[in-house]
C-alpha cells in the first residue's frame, strides 16, 4: 500500500506481489494516492517530474521506480504527482542513501530553475552559486525545498559539517549533472513521453524500456556511470570543497 504523504517514511508491502512477502520501505517523491488531473501542456511541472525519473535511474540499483506524472507547481494543491518508487525495508539507510534521495529531491527544483531561465544562463551562473540571488526558482515548491533539506540534515550530522555546505554539495552537483553532454536531451526525451501519454501516470519499466531502444541510451547509461564516480563514495572534504568555509 502507499502512503499519501510527501518524503515520509512508512511501511507497507509492495504494490506487486512478491515471493517473500518482505515488508518495503516506501518513499514517496511527491507521492500521490491517484492520478494527477493533466492539462497535457508541456509546462513547467513536466520537465520537473521528467526531472526526477532521470536522476533517479543513477540509483536504480537501489530503487524500484514504479510510475511518474506530471507536478502540479500550484500552490496549496496536494496532489503534486512527479515520481514514485520503493526501497526494501530490511536494508540499512545510510548517508549515501539519503544523499541519493536529497538529489532526486532537488532535481525537480533545478529542472524548474533551467526551465525558467534557460540552460545557457543556468551554465553561466552556476560558478556564482550560492550567490546568484534568485537563480533557484522555488515557486511553488517552497514546501518541496523544505523537505530536501531535511533529506541533508543525516549527511550533513555523519559528516559534522555545515547543513548549507551539505545541501548546497547537493544542489550544484544536480546542476552539474543536468549540464552533461546529453543529460537535458534526455530530460527533454522523458518530458515529451509525459506530454503525448494517454495516461496522467506512466509506468517507469515502461519508460525504461523505450529509452532502451534508443540509440543514444549506451551513451547515457556511460554519463550515469560517470557521474555517480564523480560524487561518490561521500567525503567531508568533498562535501565542505563547494562553499568557502566563511559561508
């Protein structure tokens, strides 16, 4: 069963049977309890959620990603829609793992700042980070900005560090991974898949398996690879390098 709540943890079963019967973790980004109404504009929310899922697949060793849907950015609605996906209960939660979620996380909320400003300014602000005043858009996604820093706070206690240095580690490294050659085509690729869908909620495998047949996924799967080897294992000094230490 699912729980209807935003970046709570609880525990349930799996929506699909399995032998064992293990309990799951559930995580729910933005989760929903059925389907997001879709006005089929390729907006905002589209890119945002499209976002997610593509951040996600770094991790797909350790996570189920089972459906998307287009966000719904208007403030105070609850159904918000973007991705959902489960991790075995029984396995131990540990920094890393709660720097893969704070990623995917923000990820939502870097797509919708390279959405509004375009990629090629986000390219060329990205140094001034965190001092480019108002180039993380976070309207209506204040509440979802709230959550991903409470996502740092475990990383940033294991490591005695600074919380800004944690999240802000996590912010530029999002950035720098949707300005990869081909990453934000790729982005493109699942926000299109969102928008000409019958369905307000797709099916991740589903999704997957289409990327698949794509020429271009050998090359994109070799960019995950990359990147995950750039950021991790986790370090303190690895995390505290992006702000100077007067910040």
């Amino acid at each position: 069963m699912f729980c209807g709540l935003d970046f709570y943890f609880c525990y349930g079963r799996s929506i699909r049977p399995e032998p064992n019967k293990l309990n799951f973790l559930q995580l729910s980004i933005f989760s929903i309890q059925e389907p997001v109404s879709s006005n089929k504009i390729l907006d905002r929310g589209t890119f945002m959620a499209a976002a997610q899922f593509v951040t996600a697949l770094n991790f797909a060793d350790e996570f189920e990603l089972l459906s998307l849907s287009a966000m719904n950015t208007q403030p105070g609605n609850v159904k918000k829609g973007g991705l959902v996906f489960v991790r075995n209960g029984k396995l131990k939660m540990h920094p890393e793992i709660y720097d893969h979620l704070a990623l995917i996380s923000i990820s939502s909320i870097c797509a919708g700042s390279i959405y509004f400003h375009g990629r090629d300014k986000i390219e060329e602000e990205i140094i001034n980070l965190p001092y480019s005043d108002g180039l993380l858009n976070l309207k209506g996604a204040e509440e979802d900005y709230m959550a991903f820093k409470r996502l740092c706070s475990p990383v940033s206690r294991f490591f005695l560090l600074q919380a800004k240095k944690v999240q802000w580690s996590a912010i530029l490294s999002t950035f720098r991974f949707f300005m990869m050659e081909g990453i934000w085509d790729v982005v493109n690729f699942v926000a299109q898949a969102l928008h000409e869908a019958d369905a307000d909620v797709l099916a991740c495998a589903q999704l997957l398996e289409n990327m698949q047949k794509e020429k271009w996924y050998p090359g994109f799967y070799q960019s995950l690879q990359n990147f995950r080897a750039s950021r991790y294992p986790l370090s303190k000094a690895g995390l505290a390098s992006e702000l100077p230490e007067t910040f």
